[in-house]
C-alpha cells in the first residue's frame, strides 16, 4: 500500500508595508474621506500631486520614526524646496529636483501622499497617537491617546520634544474651534473603523497605532498605522 504525503500549503503572508495597508483601509469607503491621496512614488505621480496640492509627503514602504520622510513643495513656478528632517534644499527646475530625490530615495520603494496641512502649536505642527489594542477576537479598543508636536524646523512629529495629552494640544492649537469631547469622539470612531478593517486582513495583530492628522478646519486625517507602536511616550506622558 502506498503512502500518500499531503503538501503542506503555506499561509500566504500579507504584506504590512505603507503601500499595502493604505491600500486596505481605502478598501472601506467608510473610510475614504480620511484618508490622504496617496500613490506609488513614480515621477508622474509625484508632478501630478504637486500641481494638485503644492506640497506632498514620500515615505519609504518600510520605515518608521520618521526616517527617511521627505516633504517636497512648490515655491514658485520653477522653483522648489525639499525639506528631510530639519535640512531643506532649494532647487531650480524639475530635473534638479529628481536628482536630489534619487540620491535621497536610495532605489528605496517610496508613496507619494498630499501633504495635509496640519494645525499648529506656537507654529509648530502636531499630530495625534491613537493606541488600539484587542484581545484575540475580542473587539478593538482605544487604550491611550497623546499629542506630538514637531520640534522647530522639522516636517514629521516623529521627532518629537514635546508631548501633550490630546485635549490640551487641542485647546492650544489655532484650528478651527470645535468641541474637544466631540472631537476626540469622532477621531475614536474612526481609529476602531480603520482598526476593524485591517484586522480583518491582518489577523494576528492585535495592537496598531495610528498618526492621526487635524488640519486648521479640525478635519481628521489617517497619516498612517503602525504596527509596531512604541509605549515609551504613553509612559513618559502618564509620568510627568
């Protein structure tokens, strides 16, 4: 009698870089309305996105702490500013601009995401952590909350000296006044909506931090997930 093997079918895995969970949560048109354009890096892609917002955001498929995030913005018809971490360059012309960009980019994979205008404390942008957390299949919750503000000349929070729980970076901003309990309500909602829908695909992560963005209209943005979150500022925030 013959022995029959079966094959081991391998679990496909999903990838968890910026590209493919942004492509996820635009799945859900629920969710569509807080979600920045957003597209693979190609030279196309990057005029287009300037001619449409003037200012756009790469980042690296995989990164985090804000490495590698770089702003390019237009000045004036033919002239440019490409701001990496606390360093900005001006350049004249569009081919200046891609060589700078291809030096920078490294052959590195990069998005392309309209730049949102963020509000701001004391002229310094700020955006806001949300922790989610479930227990296996138990439904998502928000754990914690805490606002970064960018240090002086950077583009990115990730780099960050400053941290304000959520409700005192709102009444500190100059955005458009809303009530606090009302905001932080629907910025909840929205962090569980997008938390469900990635779980959906990625279901063995059981905790996800989001960047989320209010522009000077308190407008809520989803910047990015992330699936590796560091607990430090939460900790360092319930010490102070």
């Amino acid at each position: 009698m013959v022995a029959i093997r079966k094959r081991k079918t391998k679990t496909k895995m999903v990838a968890q870089h910026k590209w493919a969970k942004f492509r996820v949560l635009k799945e859900m048109n629920e969710l569509e309305p807080f979600l920045p354009a957003t597209q693979k890096f190609r030279k196309r892609v990057l005029w287009d996105f300037i001619d449409k917002y003037g200012k756009v955001m790469l980042k690296p498929y995989l990164g985090h702490s804000g490495r590698g995030v770089i702003q390019v913005s237009r000045l004036e018809e033919n002239r440019f500013a490409i701001h990496i971490e606390n360093k900005k360059i001006i350049v004249d012309g569009k081919r200046s601009v891609s060589d700078q960009l291809e030096k920078l980019t490294n052959a590195r994979r990069y998005i392309v995401q309209r730049r949102i205008s963020l509000a701001e404390i004391n002229k310094r942008p700020f955006d806001i952590r949300v922790m989610v957390k479930r227990k296996k299949q138990s439904p998502w919750k928000v754990t914690g909350m805490f606002a970064k503000v960018a240090e002086r000349d950077y583009v990115v929070s990730n780099v960050s000296g400053t941290l304000l729980p959520v409700e005192a970076a709102i009444e500190q901003s100059l955005m458009k006044p809303v009530p606090t309990e009302k905001l932080l309500k629907r910025i909840k909602k929205v962090c569980l909506t997008a938390s469900k829908q990635l779980g959906n695909v990625y279901a063995a992560q059981n905790i996800i931090g989001f960047d989320i963005g209010l522009d000077h209209d308190a407008n809520v943005w989803i910047i990015e997930a992330n699936f590796k979150p560091s607990l430090r500022p939460l900790i360092l925030l319930k010490g102070t």
